[in-house]
C-alpha cells in the first residue's frame, strides 16, 4: 500500500502569528519571555515611531519624497490623491481632507504604520546557526519541553514553540541579529537572519517553500551592533554601562508595523509589563521600555508591592494538600477603637479578640478537604491528586467610605484617587508560573477579568458586610491578588495554543474552586468583625436611647401633642429623636429581612406541606385502613393458613400485606410528623415545660430511632421543674437538626458500633454575670466532625455541608447548624461546640429569665 505525506500549508504560519495572539501588547510579551528564557539579565524594547496617526498635514519636502515612493506604474500616488494643496502667506502645505476614499484610507494607514521600528534586544545566550535551523525555524518544536530548565536556573516561560511566530502579529519584515555566547563559539561571529511574513501568503504555497535570508558575520561586536541599530543615548549608556551582559544576545527589529503606536498605546503597554511578574518579586531580570518620540515618559519597568490594602491573605497550598493562611487585618485603626467591644462573647474567642487585634495577623491551618469538604471520598479527589503546590496572595481594599462609616468602624485613613489609579494599574486577581504572568486572568478591560466569576457571586448573595447570617460576598472591583503556580509541580495547566490562559481541564476547575474557597476566610473574618462593631455601636449609640424614647413618647396622651407650652426646640429635638429612632429601626429591619430571604426557600417547603395539610391526612386515614380492607377480600378467595404452609414469604400475598402495612406505618409517622411540625401553634410564644417537651420529642422520633437502631438517652440534673418561654417551633428546630446531624453521622462510610444519641438538662449559675441558664449538652457517640474541619465553629456558617450522598457529591442545605445558632443567639444564649475523643458534643446555654 502506498503512502501519502501530510503537507504544512504556509497559512500556518499566520494562524498560528497574528490570527493566534489576541493583541499587540500579547504579542510583545511572548517576546519578552523568550528572552527571558534565552537566560538574559536585561530587556530592552525600544519604539521607533515616526507616526502615531496619519498625519494631517505634510510639508512639500516630505510630500515630495512620499509622493516618489508610491508612485506606481501607471504614475499614480495615493499620497497625491489623498492630500490637498494649500497656499498660505508664508509657506505652501499640503493637508489631508475631513471626507477621503475608505481605499486611500487603508493604503494611508498601511504606508505610514510602515515608517515605524519596534526593536526587542535581550543579552542572553544568543543563537548558533544549528539553533536557528533546528529551533528557531522549526514550528513547535518541543525542546522547552525537554529542555526546561536555563543554565542559570530559571524554569522556562514556554513551551509549545510557537512564541517566535508572535513577530508577524507587531509587523511585516523582522531583521535578527543574534551572537551566541563566548564558549559555544571560537571567535566573535554574529548571524543576521530576515524575513518577510507577506512571503507565507499565496495559494498552494507550502512552509518549505518560504524562506529567510541568513548571513554570517565574522568579528562581530553584539553591544556596537545594538548601539548601530539605535543611536539613542539612554540605550547606549544602558549597553556600556553593562557590557559585560551584551557580549552575546539576540536584537529583532520588526518593521512596518500594523498598529498604532501612540502615547496612549504605549502608556497601556508599560502598564501590562508593571505586572508581568508577581508583586515585589526579584527574580534578577529587568525590562526597560523606551520611546523615540517620548524620550523621558518611560524607562526601567519597577515591581512594585502592594502597600495599601485593608486585608491581605497569603495562602500556601502545600504538596501533602494542607494549607497555610496568613490573614493581615489593616483596615482598622486600633486606637480608635472602644475596648469594651472585646467583651462581647465573640470578641473574646480568638482570631477576633484584643491579642489578635494589636499583633495585626493570624494564621489558619487547614486542608484542601477542609476547604471543600465535597472533594473527600468523591470522584474528584483525583483532581485534588493532580493539583501542585502554589502560593495565592489576595488583597482586598474599599474604594469608599463615608465619614459616618469611618467613625463607626474605626477605618484607618485612604486616598480613595490613590487606589483609584492603583486598581487601574494592579487590580484582577492574576496568574504566575514560575513567576511569569499568564495572561489575560485578572487584566483590566478583557473579559477574563473576572474569571473567578466575583461578580455573579456576589449578585447571587448580595448581603451586606453586616447582615446577619454571613451571606457577604466581595465584590471584584475590590480586590486584587496573585496566584503563583510552577510547572514543575503542576502539569496539569497547559497552555492554550493562543497563549491566552490554560486549557480549562477539571484541575483547572478545582483551582478555582480552591480560590474561592481561601476568599471565603477572609469574607468570614470581615463579617464577623464588622457585624460584632456594628452591633456594638448599635448598643451603645444613642440611636437606642433614642429608640426607648420615642417609644414613651408614642404612648403619651394624644391630647400632649397640642400642648401649647411646648417651643419650637422641644418639637425639633422630639423630631430628631423620632429620626434617630426610625434608622435604628430600619437598620434592625434590614437585618431581619436579610434573614428572612436566606431561609424563605426553607419556608416554602412548609407551605407546601401546609397547603396540602388536608390531602395529607386523607392519605393518613386511609394507610391506617387499607392493608385490612385488602386482607378481608384476600381471605374471602384464599385460605391464610394453607399458603402459610405451601409458599415461601417472598410468593405469600398475606405476608407482602404485612410488609406493606410496616412500610405504612413509616409514612404515616412522617405525615405526622410533617403536620405537627407546622401547626400554628408552634409560631406562638409560651411557657413550655422542658421535661414534658423532651418526652413528646423522644415519642415523636421513636420510630425513626427504632428503624435506624438509635439509642436516645434523656437526663434532667436537677429535681426543678424546668420551664422556659419560647417559640416551640424554635426549640424544636434546635433539638430536630442536632438529632438529624447525627443520623448522618452515623450513616457515614467506615463507621460502625452502637449508636447512641444523649441529651442531658440543668441549670447552671454564672457568678461572674450573675446569670442563670438552662444548659443543654448533646452529644452522640459517631465518627464525629470530619477531620478535615480544623475549626469545628467553621460548621455554623450557612451553607457549609460535608454531607455527601452515595456519588460523593454534596448535598443537603448546610442550614441545619446554622438554624441551630441563629436560634440560640435570638434568646441571647450561649453555644459552645466541645471536641471530646469520641463523636459530637454541644454545649447550648440560654437565659433562664427569658
């Protein structure tokens, strides 16, 4: 059988050049990598640009030369078609009409684009002539694979060999000037390589077909060649001041460029390579951008840190899959702050308490399985597997802030036009491998700006800092941040062939669900804090002392409010009272509003129940009697006992009928379980007896504890007789999602024993507040929180699940334990989660006097 050889289209190089690299400034960067990887200690790009528009006006002597240069055959100029003759007082001029032919136009445009140079010089290790031929003209050539490391160390910025080609995309003709280094060569020799991209256009033409000049120069001076190609002084002094570093090196000069560029262009461009390497990162090489025409707007490109930030958290994701998180609080100004705030119960519990304050930072010790708790066990722990170390640094700055917020919260001091220019420059939260940047995560204007999806979060829980239930979401343009991945340990992010960002495999995925994951410990922390102020200030601000007397105001004699003896002053002070009054109010509103959208999705399923509270108990009614109407008909037809005897139980319809009448008696306990768990009454405030309450919820669960082989012990420590006023549908929520949690609990894999659930009530005295509290400890003797969860408080935020069904995906709510603390904190109580030896224990506190 013959073969056919596949052939290489010389389109392949423009679509893998300038139909492949996004922009301009892309492509110079993939540039600047190169020589980066060429193991050079300096960059320098250099624009030569004569013109940054077409010009609108032309002097004869330069109309003349450009009307020669596009003369054609038939003796026509579009230069002459295109501008005008003006004749003036002192001089004669040529101008370019507000209406022109869109044709001359686009050959304008093409002609003076062309009269610009863009030259990029490095002084790395250059190129022999077996280089060019055997990599630099190679397309994808594979040995930044194999060979990925550079003789100084570094890791190589790319890989797929198709970097070089990003020259078509800035101009049409590239000029190489490379000189390899001292010891791969016996005397100074240097290689001029040239081609012309237009030259890969033409139907049929195949990539073997196309080639470039090439000449090889005997004594060559690589630093006199640069300084010859750019007679500019600050490029001079910069190669005599290192000569050392350009003894050998690579120089392109790219000519007749395709784009603009202006001040404006250029000042973009500047601001894309501030960034190209990580914050305050020193990695020993420096880029110097420079312009012709705008001689002293630019220079060496500076790494700068970021400074002013109101929290900074830096991550570090560690090979065995822990996680350290350094978290620096610096939005607050300490010494404004009033100390009785760190009285409160939450603000005695570290990282939240006075210490923790006055050091400015704390640590977190934690897993990727912590973090997302639905990744152990599941299919995707082999995701988890192939995700490397790395290190995520995240910043997080308010652009704004009133003069009544900054006394409320204690802000330290900000320019808001100095981190307005600054998240101009620095904002996104950006990517780095090996300590290069992978665009276009986290760049200003591109759609990958917000590739972590920041905002849609955000629209989804759009909570205040403040609201209750934790529902706080940053908002991207608040942020910045970097994350620094290496090759080496993450093999898994490969580039897309456009260089624009990873090829978006499952890894990928995780990592950003990882991100996520690290920004919900600073959105956590935040809330906490801001909420524990802004109930501080609440409590302490006059606004209360203005609600109470609004209050007494309101239930004054009507008759009072005609009272003629009052002045004006007393109507005006009663008038800011009643405003005073009315914000708190409003605040404290908001806030159960915030809560009432959070668990409105778990209302509706009482509605639901409720609306079909009748059908339900029609149902009920008729599974009590419906296994016995059937059995009457049977044993009309059949003889019970004789089949008894004959069949075996699987065959025998009377012994399925006392199946079917077990599985009733299941589903009508739930029904009625459903039913009483939404009667009206249980929305009424009581007195409840809590020994009584106790045992009707032992009885109520006692089928469910049978079918499941749960043991409920319930102990009273005291001969009083315990009663408490409260919603009944409150205490049962609590004690109904504890008994749940252990359910699953004991239904997780691995775990095996008795099961057994204990609850145990008394009252505890507080001498120190002088305070009396019903106290209750739950506790089971199950497989306990999951190890992953470092900090068992973690298990309050809503949302929060470890729960996973049998594909090891999570579900349920992660609203039970959130319920179970909202409630406790609505009578002011106390909760305490213990971390005994064996399963799950809490301890719940709340004032006996309610």
């Amino acid at each position: 059988m013959a073969k056919k050889p596949f052939k290489v289209s010389a389109r392949t190089a423009r679509l893998i050049g300038r139909e492949n690299v996004a922009n301009a400034d892309g492509a110079i960067i993939e540039l600047v990598k190169n020589c980066y990887d060429a193991d050079s200690k300096i960059c320098i790009i250099y624009f030569d640009i004569r013109y940054e528009e077409i010009p609108k006006e032309l002097t004869p002597t330069i109309f003349r030369k450009y009307y020669k240069e596009t003369l054609n055959e038939d003796n026509i100029s579009f230069i002459d078609l295109a501008y005008e003759k003006v004749d003036k007082k002192d001089n004669t001029t040529y101008i370019l009409p507000k209406k022109i032919d869109e044709n001359i136009l686009v050959e304008l445009e093409y002609f003076f684009k062309s009269k610009n140079r863009l030259y990029i010089i490095d002084g790395g290790e250059g190129m022999t002539e077996q280089v060019i031929d055997d990599h630099w003209m190679t397309i994808g050539t594979n040995n930044k694979l194999e060979d990925f490391i550079t003789t100084s160390g570094r890791i190589k910025a790319g890989a797929k060999g198709i970097g070089r080609f990003a020259l078509d995309r800035l101009g049409s003709i590239c000029q190489m000037v490379t000189s390899p280094e001292i010891d791969l060569k016996p005397t100074f020799i240097g290689f001029d390589w040239k081609v012309d991209w237009e030259d890969f256009d033409g139907e049929g033409k195949s990539i073997n077909q196309v080639e470039a000049d090439f000449e090889k120069n005997d004594n060559f001076d690589y630093g006199k060649t640069i300084i010859d190609f750019i007679p500019d002084i600050k490029v001079s002094s910069l190669i005599n001041w290192n000569k050392e570093l350009f003894e050998s090196g690579t120089l392109l000069k790219i000519s007749e460029l395709r784009d603009w560029w202006s001040k404006m262009s250029l000042d973009k461009l500047f601001a894309n390579l501030e960034v190209l390497t990580p914050p305050g990162h020193n990695q020993k090489f420096d880029i110097y951008l420079f312009s012709k025409t705008h001689k002293n707007d630019y220079g060496k490109i500076n790494n700068t840190d970021f400074k002013d930030f109101d929290y900074r958290l830096d991550a570090i994701v560690n090979e065995d899959k822990t996680v350290e998180i350094t978290v620096n609080r610096d939005e607050f100004q300490l010494n404004r702050i009033d100390l009785d705030l760190f009285k409160r119960s939450q603000m005695k519990i570290p990282p939240y308490d006075l210490p923790t304050f006055r050091k400015g930072e704390f640590k977190i010790n934690t897993t990727i399985y912590e973090l997302l708790p639905q990744l152990e066990g599941s299919q995707r722990e082999i995701e988890a597997d192939k995700l490397g170390p790395f290190n995520f640094s995240f910043y997080f700055m308010k652009m704004r802030a009133t003069r009544s917020l900054k006394e409320k919260f204690s802000y330290k001091g900000f320019s808001p036009s100095q981190r307005d220019d600054w998240y101009k420059k620095f904002g996104g939260i950006r990517v780095f491998r090996d300590n290069f940047r992978v665009r276009p995560y986290g760049e200003i204007g591109n759609s990958s700006f917000d590739w972590l999806l920041l905002g849609e979060r955000k629209a989804q829980s759009p909570a205040g800092v403040t609201k209750k239930g934790g529902g706080y979401k940053v908002s991207p343009n608040q942020v910045a941040g970097t994350i620094n991945i290496s090759r080496l340990a993450n093999l898994e992010f490969e580039d897309k062939s456009s260089r624009e960002g990873f090829q978006e495999n499952e890894t990928f995925e995780l990592l950003k669900e990882l991100i996520l994951a690290i920004i919900s410990q600073f959105e956590w922390d935040r809330h906490t804090v801001m909420r524990e102020m802004d109930l501080f200030y609440r409590e302490k601000n006059e606004n209360e002392a203005a609600k109470s007397e609004a209050d007494s105001m309101s239930e004054e004699d009507e008759t009072s409010d005609n009272d003629s003896s009052k002045s004006s002053e007393q109507y005006k002070e009663e008038r800011n009272t009643f405003k005073k009054a009315y914000n708190s109010i409003k605040l404290d509103y908001e806030d159960i509003q915030e809560e009432v959208r959070m668990l409105r999705a778990l209302a509706t399923t009482g509605l639901l129940v409720t609306s079909f509270a009748h059908e339900f108990e029609t149902l009920k009614n008729q599974m009590e009697r419906r296994t016995s109407y059937l059995k009457t008909s049977l044993k009309k037809l059949l003889d019970e006992e004789k089949l008894n005897e004959e069949l075996e139980n699987r065959n025998n319809p009377f012994k399925r009928l006392e199946n079917f009448k077990k599985y009733d008696s299941k589903l009508k306990h739930w029904l009625d379980f459903s039913l009483a768990a939404i009667r009206k009454d249980k929305r009424n405030s009581k007195t409840l007896n809590i020994q009584e309450f106790l045992d009707d919820f032992s009885n109520d669960w006692e089928e469910v504890l049978n079918t499941r082989k749960v043991a409920l012990n319930i102990t009273t420590s005291t001969e009083k007789t315990l009663k408490l006023t409260v919603f009944l549908i409150d205490i049962e929520s609590v004690f109904n999602n504890l008994l749940i949690n252990s359910f699953d609990a004991f239904d997780r894999s691995g775990f095996t024993g008795k099961r057994v659930v204990n609850i145990n009530v008394d009252l505890l005295h507080d001498l120190e507040e002088d305070q009396e509290y019903l106290h209750i400890n739950y506790s089971d003797n199950g497989p306990g929180l999951s190890k992953n969860v470092k900090n068992p408080y973690t298990i309050l935020k809503p949302g929060y699940t470890t729960k996973l069904n049998k594909n090891k995906e999570p579900i349920g709510t992660g609203l039970g334990m959130y319920i179970v603390d909202s409630v406790v904190e609505y009578y002011n109580g106390i909760l305490e989660i213990e971390s005994p030896d064996v399963g799950f224990a809490i301890n719940i506190k709340l004032p006996y006097n309610i």
